[in-house]
C-alpha cells in the first residue's frame, strides 16, 4: 500500500526565511531513498542541497527553476510504500519501512550526511498504481498550509468535459476546489498521466482571482495618458526602468547594511602607514628554505594576526551590543570575518577562533574558505557568528573607505591599497610602501581613546612588525 507524503521546504536555520530554487536533482517519476538530496537552492546565504526524509517515487515538484519559495512551501511529493513488484530488488527505498516515516532529518543549514543514492524511474503503469491506492487503503495525505507557488500558466480543457472519473488523488486537492468553485474536470493535471495535484488547483484559484482583479481594476479605471511612474522617494521613474528583485545574497547585503545604518551611531577614523617594513618580513617569510620553508603567507593573513593581537589590547572593540538589555556583551573569543567578492555578490566568511591561531593557520583558513565562497559551497554556519571584520578593499585599486560595520558587530578595519608613495623615512624623504587603515565602530561601545588607541597599534605593527614579538 502507498501513501503520497508532501515534502516542504524545511527551516534553513539562521534566521533565514526563503530559498531559490537554483537546480532540481530530481524529476517526476525518479525513485529517491531517504536523505537523497533532491533540490539545490540559494538562501541569502549559501547555496544549500535539501534531502527529502522519505524514500519513494517523486510524484510532483512545486516551483521551477528560479522561483523563490517560503519555509514552509511544498517542495514535492513523495509516493512511499512500493506496490507489488514496483521493485524486483533491495534498491527501491521506498519499499523500506522506514520510509513511511521519514529519517526524521531535518535540514537546519547543511543537510544530512547520508550519502546520496542512485537515481533511478519507475514505469508510468507501476506509478500510477503507487498514487491510486493512497485514498483507496486510507492512508494519509500529509496536508500542507495554501501558500504561493509560482505562476504558471494552468490548462483547461475548454473544448470538451470529460464525462469519465476525475484524475485526483487527495481528498484535500477535492475540498479545496470546492471551497473555491474550480471545476476539477476542466483542469489538465501536471502530474504523471494528466494527475491533478494541490499545485493545479492553487494555480486555477489564483489565476481566477487575477483574472476578477484585473477586470474590475480595468472597469474603475479612468482613461489616461500614460506618464512616468513615481517612485517611493518621489522620483520621476521611467516606465521602461528596470527592476531588480532584492532577493538572495543582495536582499540580505541590502537588509543587515540598513540595519546597521539604522541601529548603529558609528564613526570612523584612519591614519596612513608605511608598510614597506610589513612587505619585507613577509617576502622573508617566504623565500625561506628548509626547516624554515611553510605555505605562502598573504598580506591578508597578516592584517588578520595583528588584528587579533589589537583586539587582545582593546576588547572593547571585540563586543556587541544587547539593545533590549541596554548592555554591552565583551566576547571571549574572536571570530574574524573578512570580505570577499564573488559572483554572487559580497559575502563575508569568518575564520573561527583566530586569536587562538598564528599566521599561518589564519592564511590557510582564509585560502579554504575563499574557495569555497567562490565556488558558492559556504555553508550558513561558515557565514555567520563573527565578531570583527576585515575588510580589505585594497584589492578593488583604491586608498581609503568608511566600511559599515558588520551588524550586530561593533567595528571593522578596512585596508586600502598598498602602494609607492613619497614618505619621509628616518629624516629623509624617500619612496615607501603607504597603505591608509580605516577603523569604522560603534560610538556606543568606546570612545574615540580606544577606536584611536587600536588604530593607532595596527599602524605600529604594520610599520614595524617586530612589535608582534611581544604577543608572541
């Protein structure tokens, strides 16, 4: 006996309340095992694979390509429990008992851990006896809440009625259509063999009332001469103008910005420093040889040890601010995010612990996750939990910048671009390498002493770096 389960877009954790629906695994008809990734998406995040916690035949995926869907919203559906002679094999997983009840995993960020399995299909004849037995035997339906799938353009057969049984299987898809006066008969189902699913009729029931909606808004309208848009702000916008979702990595980048515009009274200072001295120490570094010799050591890595090495001597800077307790919490640890560009906009992966790391393990770190932030494969977990930003915009080919913090953090350095600038070095002038540091915090956190002080340190270091000697 089968039982069609509906699986929903499950909590991706952190606070994050709808994917994109980047790539399916998966088609209609595919036999998946339990925990077998069946949909790649995109949160503001991370690009995730969802495992489905049951084992069976796919009967209906909700959403296309693209579409952005709620926690919450259908995903697919499943067909659990094998008919007689589905399988001739122990692959079916659906005909496992434990499939009826799912693994019980639920995805909170990563996924699970169980390798995913060999996609195979079923025959249409084999499917269809494992959907019409569902309500035939009893078995539940498992109900989902009405939510908004993505438009797409429903078939009705206005030409002619069938006469013949109606091509449904849950008792939920009858109800629902007769709450909302939809004639299932005139419905051409998207499911295997013309089967009429929820989606069908959800879309039937929006495209009737889009449809009422726009007559009476055509009725009420005057006529008139059509003329520039107005936006929000009160600017003129051109009718031909493009849009922009602010969904996705830009939609979250868009969000916590204006947060910390909004929550945080910052300020910011900056000084320049000679770091010819810094550009040498690390040349040394790495031309050394023999026992001596280690992986490449970035300028970035650098920063970042001194960083933590500031943040020891000013805690003050390495805390946030508890709005509702009207309290400051100083953290023990700290965990430096830094920015990196990629193709999907600018995120800002976070090396765990690196006050408890040197150098070098702070340069393999950053190498590790800059790949995968370029390849699109950072996890939420990876994304999340800093307490200090690095922000070196050096690289995009300019001196100096006022970064906004990285709410709920209470500040972030930024490096400009190291470069051969006219300095006056031990009396004389001379030809060095200048980088200008910005330090942006949070007035609420410190005064201007302890934003100068940590500067003022970091420049000490970059200038002469013998000064690390000290922490170590």
């Amino acid at each position: 006996m089968a039982q069609v389960l509906e699986f929903k877009l499950p909590d991706l954790g952190e606070g994050l309340t709808e994917a994109e629906i980047v790539r399916w695994l998966v088609e209609v008809g595919d036999v998946v095992a339990i925990d077998q990734p069946v949909v790649e998406v995109e949160t503001a995040k991370a690009m995730v694979e969802v495992p489905c916690p049951y084992g069976g035949v796919v009967t209906a995926r909700f959403g296309e390509e693209g579409t952005e869907l709620p926690v919450g919203a259908p995903l697919l559906t499943v067909a659990v429990g094998a008919p007689e002679g589905a399988s001739g094999s122990g692959e079916d997983s659906g005909s496992d008992p434990e499939s009826a009840g799912g693994s019980g995993n639920v995805l909170v960020g990563y996924g699970t851990g169980a390798p995913a399995a060999r996609r195979r299909r079923i025959r249409p004849d084999r499917l269809d006896r494992a959907v019409t037995e569902a309500p035939v035997s009893g078995a539940p339906v498992v109900e989902a809440p009405v939510v908004e799938a993505p438009v797409v353009k429903v078939l009705v057969a206005e030409a002619s009625v069938s006469e013949g049984p109606v091509p449904v299987v849950s008792p939920l898809v009858r109800r629902l259509a007769r709450q909302h006066d939809i004639d299932l008969r005139r419905l051409a189902g998207s499911g295997p063999d013309g089967l009429i699913l929820r989606a069908d009729v959800d879309r039937a029931i929006r495209t009737a009332e889009e449809t009422a909606t726009a007559t009476a808004r055509v009725a009420r309208a005057p006529v008139q001469a059509q003329a520039p848009a107005a936006a929000p702000n009160g600017v003129a916008v051109a009718v031909d103008a493009e849009r922009i979702p602010l969904r996705g990595v830009r939609g979250a980048v868009a969000d916590k910005l204006s947060r910390s515009r909004t929550e945080i009274p910052d300020a910011t200072c900056w000084v320049d420093a000679d770091a010819t001295e810094l550009m040498a120490v690390r040349a040394a570094m790495n031309a050394a040889t023999g026992p001596s010799a280690g992986p490449k050591v970035s300028v970035l890595a650098l920063l970042a040890r001194i960083c933590t090495a500031a943040l020891a001597r000013f805690p003050e800077l390495n805390s946030t601010v508890d709005t509702e307790a009207r309290e400051i919490v100083r953290l023990s640890g700290v965990h430096l995010g830094f920015a990196a560009q990629t193709e999907r906009g600018l995120v800002v992966p976070v090396v765990r612990d690196a006050h408890t790391r040197n150098a070098e393990s702070i340069g393999a770190e950053i190498a590790r996750l800059t790949e995968l932030a370029r390849t699109g494969k950072l996890s939420p977990a990876q994304l999340t939990g800093g307490t200090f930003t690095l922000n070196n915009y050096g690289v995009f080919g300019v001196d100096g910048s006022t970064p906004i913090i990285n709410h709920p953090e209470a500040a972030m350095l930024g490096v400009g671009r190291i470069m051969p600038k006219p300095w006056v070095h031990q009396g004389e002038l001379a030809v060095r390498q200048v980088v200008q540091l910005s330090l942006t915090f949070d007035h609420r956190v410190c005064d201007g002493g302890t934003a100068g002080g940590f500067l003022r340190y970091v420049a000490d270091c970059v200038e002469q770096p013998a000064v690390l000697l000290r922490t170590l």
